[in-house]
C-alpha cells in the first residue's frame, strides 16, 4: 500500500531519482517524451521549464471516463493533476525515489466496494477511455501490490482534499470506518448547503484543531481552557446565517441528510449554543481561516467583516467615512482600533456598561467626538445610531435603558488618565484638533496636595468630588448638592477655603479663583430672580431645608462640608494643612 509518506513532497535537486530494477530501462532519458513538462535542453544548457498546465480530471467513476480524464505520468517521480477542486501532486513510491515506468498512460480512478476503495492507475495504452475494461493497474515497484492512494490517506491526508472532494461531488459510496483517528479534520466549506460526508469533523479534548483550505484554526469549549470539548463529539463547523455565528452541529452518522435533524452544541447550561461570534471571527487573528473560509464560500462580505472587526479612521463627524461604520448589536464589549492615516494606531475599549448589560440589537452606527456647542468642558465620545453615513445628521445618538443621557467616554474621565487606554486617546484628540490641551489639562486638576490647588468645578454638575493627597495617603470628599444645576453651565477654577477649625471638625468652603468657561444661562426663564451666578472671588452659595419645599438653595448662605478630625478624611486634610502653614485661604463665617 502507498504510505502515508507521501505528503512530504519536497525533492531535492541533484541526481535524477532512478526507476526500479525490474522494469527495462537502460539509462535516463530527458525527453519531451519521457518527462512532458521539460523542454529538451541544449547540450552544457540547463534545463528549462515549460508553463503548459498539469492535465485535468474532471472524474473518477471508471464509468463517466472519458478521453480528455487520461494522465500521461511517463517517467516522473511525482505528478500534478487539476480537479474542479483544486490541485493534486501524487508521488509514484518512496517520497518520490522513483519514478513512474515508461508508457504509464491511463486514468486515476476508484475501486468501490467490494474492493477495499481506494484509488488506483489503470494503465490503458493510447490512452482511450473505451479500453479501460481491458487496462492493467499500476504496480508499485515490488511487482505485486497496486499502486493506490489508501482509503486512511483519503480520509487523513491534507494534500489529497481535492480528491476527497470529488469522490463526495459524484456521490461515491466512500465512508471512513467511523472510528475516531480516522475522522477527516480538512472540512473544506461551513456553508450548510454545501457540506458532504467528507466534512465531519471530531471535537474532543480541550484545544482540538481543525485544517481548513484557508489555514488551520484552534478551537476551545468555553472561555476556561481547562474545559475541553464532550467526549466524542462528531459532526459539522458550520457558519449560520441567522445568528451570524459559527456553530456545531451534532449528527448521529456522516449522512449530510441528517444535518437538519441533527441538534447544536450546547454549552455546559444545556440551553445555550457553542458558536464563535462574527465580531470574534471578523476581528481575531486566531480566526482568520475561518474568515477566509466564509468568504470562500461567499457567506459573508468584505464589507460585513470590516463593520464588525472595528477598526475606524477618524473619530471627526466631519470626516467619516463609511468604512467607519460600527455594527455593536448585542455585545457587551469590545475593542476599536482607531487608525488616522497619519498617526499611530491605538486601540479603544468600548463597553456598554455593568454586566450583564449589553448594546441593543440595532446598535450600527459611527464613533463620534461630540463637542457641546460653547461648551468644551463637556465634551464626550459618543455613538451616532444611524444606518449610513448620509443620514448622520438625521441619526441619533445611542441611549442606554435606566439613564437619563447617552452612553458616552467622558473628557472629564479620560483627563484623568486612570486608564490605559486614556493617554493615545487624550494625544489624538489634541493632534486632531478635537479637544484644546488647556481644557484637558484643567479636566485633570481633581486632586489637592496643598491648600492653594485649585481644581475644576463645572456648574452643570450636582456633586463636586476633590481628592485629597499626602504621601501615600489619599481619599475623596464629596460636595453635593451644588447651587447651579439646571440654571448655569460653564466652568471655573476653585480651591478650599477654612470656614471653621473647632478640636473636633474642620468645615471647608469653595471660592470661584478663575473663570474658564460661562457662567451661561441654561433654563426657560423659572429662576427665582435672587438666582446668584458664579463670580470670581466669591463663595460657592449653600442649600437650606424648607419644611414645605424640601432642601433649596440659599443664595445667601455659603456651601460648605464638615469634616470630622478624626476620620481619615480629616486625618489626610489635617496633613495638608499641617504641609501649607499660613499659605491657606480662611474666611471665618459670622
């Protein structure tokens, strides 16, 4: 039998390969004859090779031959062939030591049951198809055994799919014999409509791997690698068009027939489907035979795979394009890779908010840096729900269930540069003129370490947060209940002032330093006409509780936070007054 040795198909160059004794051949001829394919050489030339194409079958039933289907393999140590599905280069014995005998001219063909199948050369001089009953099988060189591609080599080796794929086109009678090393791991389509017995594939054990055309690929059960694949689980990859996923589908036998009646693979719940979601098909490189291979069998679009794999070239409203387009329907999370023509790529974790909340199913649209107008300090990233970029502006911006706003990344978050993705974030907004340095730099001015820091308020806001930080010492204390909500908007500079220093409590108070932006009347005109904008030098109002109206603002009283000395946000204030000596700003309140 041919062994399995036959898909290393590298030669090396050097003495022709010689034939077996036994058959009558004085010397190498290097003829046109002899080898087709090389050119008869001049004496001290070196051979050279001609670009005619390998012959093509077109079928290996010994009953649908016809004289186009013969094969002149005369003299060669290894032979190509064309199918419809594609190339085939066989060797004639011991990994192409020997070569073909002289006048091997005949069809490749398949010897069905009750032969053992396999496929044999049937040598028919001069090559006519209507003499194949009177042809004589190739041996190999011992004289005796058939030469033949095996039935283990049909079902487990790579460099003979495109043979494995014509015996399934023309309905052979070709089983494997079930067991699981001799499974085929080469499907060589996920599309349902095309899949043949050939295509059945085993998944068992924790990291199983499958051959594509395109490539190999790695598969695994679940997230937990330690988690492998239930034992013995036979039946088809295939790509399902419903839920844009790359699924399993279980059969009790190779009968492609039954692949409706077959069930998907469910993970360790027992409700949930095993599949590999498009985003992760279209954006990971671990999965990329399993793109190539969907757009080989033209289940998917190029197109499809760039609004999934989420890579966009600006995030400038003015200068989208359509390739920009993002498809977020369902996911919990993922990750944008921003790519400027002239500036370094960076990636952008997008996430939809607390588990298990995820984007809604028609989450398509464009990433967006939205810029109130005259208002830069609340500048956000946004997403513009839209299905093409021509009705961006008649799009609008994507709403999460339970919040009063958009889902957004906000400037006043990234300034703070907590997370990794902040800094290449912050550095391409500046370079593309999206957001001004000084308002990122006044954004990232939270923090005091000294009585005279100062840090941003912003008016629009309800709550204030300052942290406060000595050393390795640090916490955060929080005004609420600030004055301007819904009346103002804009931005100012502020920093502490000490209202009050008992032995037991430190009261502090906010004064306005600088005015940044504003202030800028944002209501319908309802404001009570002793309403007190925001001045430089002056104190941030307070709030008092009405019995009938409930907690109202007081503009004649002063905003302020008692801190007790003893807790450990009075403990770290303590120090930074301790560090600021008289360089501190005191009001005594009356």
């Amino acid at each position: 039998m041919w062994p399995l040795s036959y898909v290393r198909l590298g030669a090396r160059a050097g003495v022709p390969a010689p034939y077996h004794p036994s058959f009558s051949v004085s010397r190498w001829v290097a003829s046109s004859t002899a080898t087709p394919g090389i050119a008869v050489a001049k004496a001290g030339s070196r051979p050279v090779m001609s670009r005619a194409k390998p012959p093509r079958i077109s079928t290996l039933s010994s009953q649908k031959l016809t004289d186009a289907d013969s094969v002149d393999v005369s003299g060669k140590s290894r032979f190509n062939i064309r199918t419809p599905f594609g190339a085939v280069k066989l060797p004639y014995y011991g990994s192409g030591k020997y070569r073909f005998p002289p006048d091997t001219r005949g069809f490749l063909y398949f010897t069905a049951p009750p032969a053992v199948p396999s496929i044999r050369f049937r040598i028919v001089d001069g090559g006519n198809s209507s003499d194949f009953d009177h042809g004589r099988d190739l041996l190999l060189p011992n004289g005796l055994t058939p030469w033949n591609v095996s039935q283990n080599a049909i079902v487990k080796a790579q460099r003979v799919v495109p043979l494995r794929r014509l015996l399934a086109h023309e309905g052979s009678e070709f089983r494997d014999d079930g067991s699981t090393t001799s499974t085929a791991q080469w499907p060589q389509t996920l599309d349902p409509a095309r899949l043949t017995c050939l295509d059945t594939v085993m998944l068992s054990g924790k990291n199983p791997y499958l051959d594509l055309p395109t490539g190999r690929v790695y598969l695994a059960y679940t997230g937990d690698h330690r988690i492998g694949f239930p034992e013995h689980t036979r039946g088809f990859l295939y790509f399902d068009l419903a839920s844009l996923s790359v699924r399993f589908r279980i059969l009790g036998g190779h009968d492609v027939i039954e692949f409706k009646r077959g069930s998907d693979l469910l993970l360790l719940d027992g409700r949930t489907p095993w599949c590999i979601s498009f985003h992760r098909v279209a954006s990971w490189n671990s999965y990329a035979p399993i793109r190539e291979q969907l757009l080989l069998d033209n289940l998917v679009s190029k197109q499809q795979i760039r609004s999934h794999v989420y890579v966009v070239s600006t995030l400038d409203h003015t200068r989208l394009t359509d390739a920009d387009l993002l498809d977020l329907s369902g996911l919990a999370r993922c990750e944008v890779s921003v790519a400027p023509a002239d500036r370094e790529m960076f990636t952008l974790p997008v996430r939809c908010g607390e588990s298990p909340s995820r984007f809604p199913i028609d989450a398509r649209g464009f990433l967006y840096w939205h810029v109130p107008e005259e208002n830069p300090y609340d500048a956000e990233l946004r997403f513009r729900r839209t299905e093409s970029l021509e009705r961006f502006a008649q799009g609008h911006d994507l709403w999460m269930p339970g919040r009063d706003r958009p889902w957004s990344l906000r400037l006043r978050g990234l300034a703070r540069q907590a997370a990794s993705h902040s800094r290449p974030l912050l550095e391409y907004l500046k370079q593309a003129g999206l957001a001004d340095e000084s308002v990122i730099n006044h954004h990232a001015k939270t923090t005091v370490t000294h009585m005279r820091d100062v840090f941003l308020v912003r008016f629009r806001l309800r709550s204030l947060s300052v942290r406060l930080r000595v050393g390795t010492l640090s916490c955060h204390i929080v005004f609420r209940g600030m004055p301007w909500v819904d009346i103002y908007s804009g931005a100012a500079l502020a920093r502490l002032v000490v209202l009050d220093d008992t032995q037991t409590t430190v009261r502090l108070g906010l004064r306005i330093v600088t005015m940044l932006d504003g202030p800028r009347m944002n209501c319908d005109g309802k404001v009570r006409s002793d309403a007190v904008p925001p001045k430089v030098g002056h104190l941030v109002p307070g709030r008092r509780y009405n019995r009938d109206y409930g907690p109202t603002n007081s503009w004649s009283t002063v905003r302020s936070l008692g801190l007790r000395k003893s807790s450990k946000e009075g403990k770290v204030l303590l120090k930074i007054m301790g560090q600021s000596g008289d360089d501190m700003d005191t009001q005594r309140m009356q």
